[in-house]
C-alpha cells in the first residue's frame, strides 16, 4: 500500500508545512503538478489582500468541448498545529499523523485525491469534459482566500467541493452563515485595596454581558457561542478594559443578523443595569453567507447518480460548518456542494484518513468528471 501513488501524493503533501495564510511551499508544488498535467494556470492576488504567502491557485484543462465543464476545489491550508507533520499508514490501510501534530487530511486527502483522478485521466487518455481546479488559501480562516477569489473567471456551472468530514458518499448541500462578534468593555483602573471606589470594572461588565448573553442553539437552525475573554492586568487592579468574542452560526443569513442586534441590545441592557458609567463598543463581522442547493439540481442530481455506480448511499445531508462552497454559490451562484473526501477527526491530532475510503473518493470524483 505504501506503494500506492495516492498515498506517496498525500504523504507529499501532508509533509509540507501548511498553516493558513502561509501556503506558500505547497502552492508552488502544486503549481508544478498542474502544469505538468496539461493545465492553464495562475494565482490570484488575494495573498497582498489577506496578509498571507500565498493566493488562490486557479488552472484550467481543455476537454471534451461537447461537454460542460466541472469545478473541483479543495484547500492549501491546515489547522494548528500544522508544521513538521509526518504521516504513517498501517498494516490495516488506516493513515495516523506520526508527531504531535494534525493529520491534514483536511484538506489533503481531497487535494490528493483530485490529482489522483487527473494523473489516471492523462495516462488514459480518456474523454472527460473541460476541468477547473481551485486550490484555496486560508480555507481554515472562515474562507478567508475564497472569499477574495474572482468567481467571473469561472466557466463551469457546477461545483465539487472536497471538505466535508463524515462517511464517504455523503455531500452537504445546506450550510450556515457564520458572523463573529467583539465587544470591548470600557472601565476605570484604580487600586482594588485602596481606592475600589473610584474604578470602573470592565471585567465585572463583561462578566455581566455573557450572563445576558443567550449560548448554545438559541432556535432550530441557529446557534451563538462566546469563545474568548481577554481582560485585567493584576490582580489588585481594577481592570479598565475587557474584550469577549464570539459567533453566530445560522442556516437563515437574516436570523443571523437579527441575532446580532439581539446580542447588541442585550448587553446594553446588561451593562445599563450594572454600572451607567460603563461603555463598550460592539463590532461584527459576517465571514460566510447561508446557502442551500436544491436537492434535485443538477450537481446534486450528478452526485448521487455517481455515487449509486459505485453502491454508495449518495445521501445530501446539511453541515453547521462553513467551506468555500459557501462563497461559490453565494458569490458566483454556481450549482455547489460539499463531497465527504476521507476525512476524520478533523481539527485534532487524532485525526485519520483511510487509504481504502481514499481511494473510492478518486472513483467518485473520475465518474464526476467523465
């Protein structure tokens, strides 16, 4: 098995440090197998707009020009920790990180599995329509890369995108907007043993806020959570400053926005109650818009007619996480969804990958493309 050019591409890949926004090595590596395959490539600019290495690697094959073309993507980056990682497969055909760190089958299980498909599709020669590749950047970072990239270039109306963790022959076709949220809470030092009187506790305020703040899943398709408080510098000073964090996940972009005004008058509320002195500036961001593919159209309708030929369930299913999918189909309106790749554990160093499951994924992605 460790013959297998699969896993020699993935083990590649896995070896090469690739935390998001310093993809640098890998796109340039990248860059090469795609230009030895035939294709038409660039990088976009979105490196200089991020603040990361690398931008989007884009490349495009000539095919069968009866036929309509098919976008596959995937991501360059890794989550933490990202650097120094070795794999190892066993006997049994499942692949282990060998260190300390992540796997990356996340996303190099679909990055490998892509060039897996175009390697056997040029040494066959055969009829396969027009392909478009896009390698993002920054994916991890709520899509930061493709969220830059410019979706006018594209030629195909449909897309396959691989990163979605889970039993292989499943495709998520309904994701969540995702808005994150800051809120920075304004008091008064002073000494907490001889003047507590005179300070202002922004911490307290804080304190106060997340109380007001409602977690967890707030209604049947939403869900908002405080990740990070930051505040204080001793513990016999009354702390003036106080940072929270958090985000708004929900499958109806509208609801999200109507959480993030909630969220706001809430914690006015809570703050007003406490100490009128307090003031706080409330700040938020939307990184990643809802979308929903019908389950007949016809990206959806090819999956899983792809998937019956190889006696997998072809079951859409809806993920609470965001992909690059999320900025196709919002910022191109292109036909998307997310194909399970091989991936499991994700986001842990106990992250795996089969070599087996692997390899009916290229299965998968040469029907697509054929």
């Amino acid at each position: 098995m460790e013959n297998s050019r699969l896993y020699k591409t993935f083990s590649k890949l896995v070896s090469i440090d690739s935390p998001s926004f310093g993809e640098r090595t890998v796109c340039d590596w990248l860059k090469n197998e795609l230009i030895g395959l035939g294709f038409d490539i660039f990088e976009d600019e979105t490196a200089e707009k991020i603040g990361g290495s690398t931008g989007n690697l884009y490349g495009f094959l000539k095919g069968d020009p009866t036929l309509e073309p098919i976008l596959l993507c995937a991501h360059m980056d890794t989550v933490e920790p990202s650097c120094g990682k070795e794999c190892v497969l066993d006997d049994g055909g499942v692949i282990t990180s060998k260190t300390d760190t992540v796997l990356g089958a996340d996303d190099f299980a679909g990055v490998a599995e892509i060039l897996e498909v175009l390697y056997k599709l040029e040494e066959k020669g055969k009829k396969h329509r027009p392909i478009e590749i896009l390698f993002t950047a920054a994916e991890e970072a709520y899509g930061a890369g493709a969220s830059h990239f410019d979706t006018s270039i594209l030629k195909s109306k449909q897309a396959f995108v691989f990163d979605l963790a889970g039993e292989i022959g499943y495709a998520a076709n309904k994701a969540p907007s995702v808005i994150t949220f800051e809120v920075v809470f304004f008091g008064k030092a002073a000494h907490a043993g001889f003047a507590f009187k005179e300070g202002i506790h922004a911490v307290r305020a804080a304190s106060a806020a997340v109380l007001a703040i409602p977690m967890g899943q707030i209604d049947h398709e939403t869900t908002c959570n405080v990740g990070k408080i930051e505040g204080g510098g001793a513990t016999n000073i009354i702390p003036d400053k106080c940072i929270v964090t958090g985000e708004i996940r929900s499958f109806s972009h509208e609801k999200a926005l109507y959480w993030v005004e909630e969220i706001k008058n809430k914690i006015q509320s809570a703050v007003d109650e406490l100490d009128k002195n307090i003031k706080f500036e409330f700040t938020f961001k939307e990184h990643i818009k809802a979308y929903e593919t019908p389950e007949d159209s016809p990206a959806s309708l090819r999956f899983k007619k792809a998937c019956k030929e190889l006696s997998l369930q072809g079951k859409l299913v809806k993920t609470f996480g965001g992909s690059d999918n999320n900025h196709l189909v919002n910022n191109a309106g292109i036909d998307g969804i997310v194909v399970a790749n091989a991936m499991y554990d994700c986001h842990s160093i106990r992250e795996y990958t089969r070599l087996q499951d692997m390899e009916k994924v290229t299965q998968l992605i040469m029907l697509l493309c054929e």
